[in-house]
C-alpha cells in the first residue's frame, strides 16, 4: 500500500474543521498548511461521499471543509482587531458580518484546487534530496578527514610542538646523536 492510498483510507475518516478524530486534525492541518484541499483536490469529498460537518452557520452544505478555504488563517486573524477596533453598534456588526459572509460565499465557489498528496510529494522529494545532499556532504568530509588522519600518521605531524616522540623521530634523532657523541669521544679519547 502507497502513501496516496493510504491517504484516501485516512481521508474517509474525514469528518469535519471541527472534528477532533485524527484524522480530521491531520487533514485539517495539511489543508491550512499545505493550502490544499482533499489528497487529489476538493473534488475528493465528492468521489469519496465525505460530507464535511461544519458548525459554522450556513456552511453546513458546503462540499469541502473550510479549512480548504484560501486564506482561513489570514480571514480570521484580523477578525479580533476588527471586533476591538468597532464601536459595537449595529452597523460596525453588519460590516464585520458582511465581510465575513463575503469570504465564506467566494470559498463555497472556489477552494483551494490542489490537493494534499501532489503537495506532500512535493516537500517529501525536497526533504530527501536535501538529506541525501547533506549525507554526500558528510561523506566527503569524513573520507577527507580520514585521509588527513592517515597522512598524519604516515608522515608524521608538521611543527609538532606536543608530541615529540611521535612515530619514533625524535629516537632517530637521539640515536643519531649518539653515534656522532660516541664517535667524537671514541676520537677525542
């Protein structure tokens, strides 16, 4: 079983911007997120006989959630200012309402058309290049430290100022100077 069918299963549990099953949330979350609606578009709550529960007033015979709505996020985020911001009179109430029922009218007509899966997919191909790009990365600097490393202890470190005895130089040198000592002396004597 592949991610899209999987998604359908999951999407016939669907059962509303309200709904507080899993699935609903994870749906309604990709929905607002992704901005997409359904996995393959809003036709899906159609071809799949979901009937989306709506508690909001008059939205209740829409054939998509609102979270499939455009801009769900950025409608109602100025609705608090726009409460604290009027006088309370019948008018400024009728606006707010006015604008509000505006939105809901144009998302009933026009959701967002591209559904979950195209859009999962997606960000999912993105996510895997950029891992394995950042394992290549990875790869390539241990392979480099690794020849490092080894060039270090075939060699022997340059201006080693901590390790003078290191891969037994400094007992060549001593011996070394041992023999021209002892050769000196073996002279002088």
């Amino acid at each position: 079983m592949n991610l899209h069918d999987k998604m359908v299963d999951a999407i016939e549990e669907y059962e509303g911007e309200y709904a507080t099953n899993t699935e609903s949330i994870v749906y309604n979350v990709m929905f607002i997120l992704f901005e997409a609606c359904g996995v393959d578009g809003p036709e899906d709550f159609v071809k799949y006989k979901i009937k989306p529960i709506s508690i909001v007033p008059g939205c209740d015979n829409y054939t998509h959630p609102l979270t499939c709505c455009d801009g769900l996020i950025d409608q109602f985020a100025d609705l608090p200012d726009q409460i604290k911001d009027s006088d309370l009179s019948k008018d400024s109430w009728e606006k707010i309402k006015n604008e509000q029922l505006q939105y809901f009218d144009e998302c009933e007509k026009k959701p967002n058309e591209e559904g979950s899966y195209p859009v999962l997919k997606k960000y999912l191909t993105i996510l895997f290049v950029v891992v394995l790009l950042f394992l290549l990365v990875l790869v390539l600097f241990l392979t480099l430290l690794v020849c490092a490393a080894c060039n270090v202890i075939k060699k022997g470190p340059k201006k080693d100022k901590w390790a003078k005895k290191y891969n037994g130089e400094e007992q060549v040198k001593v011996t070394e100077k041992s023999r021209i000592t002892k050769k000196t002396k073996s002279r002088a004597g």
